[in-house]
C-alpha cells in the first residue's frame, strides 16, 4: 500500500485545477500523473533513508501512521512545486513546512522521534513474580518512595 497516495498529494496542492495548474507541462488541463509519481517518489525516498530498515515495516501497514503521511505529504507538495513551471514562485508556506518535515526526518533519523501510531515502551509494565514478587519493574518503581503509592 502506498504511503501517500495520488489523490492525497492533489487535496495538498489544492484540488484538481490547482494541481493541473502546476503539473502540466503540456498545457493539456489535466495533471501529468508521471510527475505527480516522481514527487511522490522523491518524498517516500527522503522518508525511507530517514528511517532505513523501520522502513519495510512502516511501509507493510494497512493504516500508515499519520506522522508519516504528513511528513510525506510536505515532502511532495515541495517537490511537485519544484517540478512545476518556473514562472510560478513557490509559496513561502511550502518552503516553511519543507524545512518543518526534515526537520522531523532529522529527529527519526537520531531516534529522537517515532512514527506515531501506537509505540512499544522500552520500560516493561507487567509486574514479574519469578522471584516471589520482590523484583519492581518500572511501573511501580516509579510510583514508590516517600511521597509515592502503590
């Protein structure tokens, strides 16, 4: 399943004529798919080099996470801008979420960030009794002390 899809990528640029505005280079009304493809192709690079393995799994979802979508989303817009004709200036929002989405990519990339959706703790929650009940995981570590419950 694609991450960003082709409809997703023309609502960001704001619907079909402003789309077909931007991506025509043959002046026939309608996007040229084949740069549409290309800028989402450039995106979900951009995201896949960021993430590097995390990528298959990410990519294998039914429901991408929405972080992803976003970011890819941001990604495309800017390069589909870029593909388009250059006598139309490129809006400084654009450029500014541009810089936004790398900047998150950037965070991925140092695991600084996740992808959203549902992440696994690093810390355990179940209570192990292996040892008659006297080892504390995090979750009650943390609630313990002088001013703590359990």
């Amino acid at each position: 399943m694609a991450l960003l899809t082709r409809a997703q990528l023309i609502q960001r640029l704001g619907g079909d004529p402003s789309a077909a505005q931007l991506l025509d280079p043959n002046q026939t009304g309608t996007v040229d798919n084949d740069m549409l493809d290309s800028a989402i192709a450039d995106a979900e690079g951009d995201v896949s080099a960021a993430y590097g393995a995390r990528f298959l799994a990410i990519s294998s979802m039914e429901t991408p996470p929405a972080k992803i979508v976003r970011i890819m989303g941001q990604l495309a817009t800017y390069y589909a801008w870029g593909r388009g004709p250059r006598n139309l200036t490129m809006p400084e929002t654009v450029r500014q979420l541009y810089g936004a989405a790398k900047a998150d990519l950037e965070r991925i990339e140092a695991s600084e960030s996740g992808p959203g959706g549902s992440p696994t703790s690093r810390f355990p929650t179940a209570i192990d009794i292996s040892a008659g009940g006297r080892r504390a995981v995090y979750s009650t570590w943390r609630r313990g002390g002088i001013n703590g419950s359990r």
